[in-house]
C-alpha cells in the first residue's frame, strides 16, 4: 500500500455534502492553517458536455495558529492566496479539508466574473465557470480542470514558499 505525502496536513474526514458558503480549514506543516470558501457546487470543469459538476472554491491568504473559524473580513476575493480552484469532494472525505461552518455567501464574497483558461491545439480559451467562453479574461485566471487535493497542495506550497513534495 503505497502512502501519498502531501504538505497539507489530514484534520478530519468527512463525507458530508458541500454546499456553497462552507467554509473550511487546510492545515500546513508547520501547524497552522489556511481557510477556504465553497463558491459554487455546480461549476463546469470541461468543455466535455458529459463531465460532472466540480466544487468551485477559494483559498484565502489569512493563516491562524487555531483551526477555528476566522474572521470573515478576511475571506474576500481580494485576499486570495490561489487562483479559483474546482475539485471533486476528495479533499474533504480525506480530510485535507475540514469544513467549519456554513456561513451563507453575499455578492461581496464572491468575485464578479470567474475565469479559467483552456489551452486548445496552438491557442487558449477562457470559460466562466457555467462553461460560456469568455471573449475577456479577467483576473484571476484559473484552469479549466479538475484539481486533486495533490494539485492543490502544489498550489498552496508554491504560494507560500514551501518545498513541494515530489511526486
């Protein structure tokens, strides 16, 4: 049985359903953690019409010493510490997130127009997340992908400076 090292730590397994305006906790290494916001639990991570639906989320720069629910000011899109992110519920049933509270979201937590990138043959498209191309590409941009809680730990140590596990 082969183990899958990652710098975000395991906190609690859960298989309860996310629901958009969670908020959840991804511990780090060093003992401290980041929050994180589901946005949207209908997202379109494909351009392929028979791909199911993925967890849109944020990543917030606010990192706290207690794994309690921070302070809401401080989970707004302009203090995103990643780019908007859509996964499958597997960070959350293994652990590596750990949802906090259900806080419902306003206008003010969400950005106003979601953009990923879709690199196809020698070009790139944008897609908002509903899966309507994009003729601007506002920032952030993300990828029109489905991250797993490995990518995601790329993300997260690369934002904030710490060596990525190797593969």
């Amino acid at each position: 049985m082969s183990t899958t090292r990652t710098n975000i730590q395991v906190l609690t397994p859960s298989r309860k359903t996310q629901h958009p305006g969670d908020v959840f906790t991804v511990g780090l290494p060093d003992q401290t953690f980041i929050f994180g916001r589901v946005i949207s639990t209908t997202a379109t991570w494909t351009i392929a019409s028979n791909a199911g639906p993925a967890n849109l989320i944020y990543l917030y720069r606010e990192r706290s010493a207690a794994k309690q629910l921070p302070d809401l000011a401080a989970l707004r899109p302009d203090r995103l510490l990643v780019r908007p992110i859509m996964t499958n519920r597997l960070p959350w049933s293994r652990g590596y997130f750990e949802t906090l509270a259900h806080v419902p979201l306003t206008p003010a937590d969400v950005l106003a127009q979601h953009c990923f990138r879709f690199p196809m043959g020698s070009g790139v498209r944008y897609f908002d997340d509903l899966g309507n191309e994009l003729l601007e590409h506002p920032e952030p941009v993300g990828e029109l992908a489905l991250d797993s809680f490995r990518t995601i730990d790329d993300e997260i140590s690369e934002a904030l400076g710490i060596p990525k596990v190797p593969n």
